[in-house]
C-alpha cells in the first residue's frame, strides 16, 4: 500500500531535521538533504508499519496549505509503499 505525508525539513547546524505533523514521535535527521530524505522515508516507513500492525487507524494526511513553516524549513510529501518496505507482510495479517 501507498501512502503520502507531508514532512517539514528544518536547517541546523547539525543537519536536516525531519518531522511529520501528522505523527507525533515521527522524526528523522540528515547530515544533508539528500540522506535526511533518505531517513524521512525509512522512519515514515516504520511508523505506518507500526501503526496498521497494531490495528491503529492512520491520520489523514494534512493540506499541505495548512503547515505553518519557519524560517529555514521546507515542506515536501514523503512518498512510501509499504511493499518496498517489508515485501511480505499484507494488511491481512
């Protein structure tokens, strides 16, 4: 299954930081834009694979007109498909 959210990447002096408004606790970091995309996947990932394994329902994704941003941050949707994440598992089980 496919799924699309919206991520708020922040510019530190340590980095990109990633996180989810859709989803507390969801959160990654980079030590450029690249990787931080790269990381923002695999958490989002591990988070949806979570939530569904423990019967949560997800959030819908937020309008992306919605999301207040700062200074020195970006906002993108980070794209998954759980069937790259983890081939064998299904909503089934």
């Amino acid at each position: 299954m496919r799924y699309a959210y919206p991520a708020v990447f922040s510019k530190g002096n340590g980095g990109i930081g990633v996180i989810f408004p859709d989803f507390d606790g969801c959160v990654s970091q980079g030590a450029d834009f690249l990787q931080a995309f790269h990381y923002a996947r695999e958490g989002l990932s591990l988070h949806i694979y979570g939530m569904l394994e423990d019967g949560e329902k997800l959030p819908a994704p937020s309008r992306l007109e919605s999301i207040k941003l700062s200074e020195n941050e970006a906002l993108t949707l980070i794209e998954v498909d759980l069937k790259d994440f983890a081939p064998d598992w299904s909503l089934s089980n």
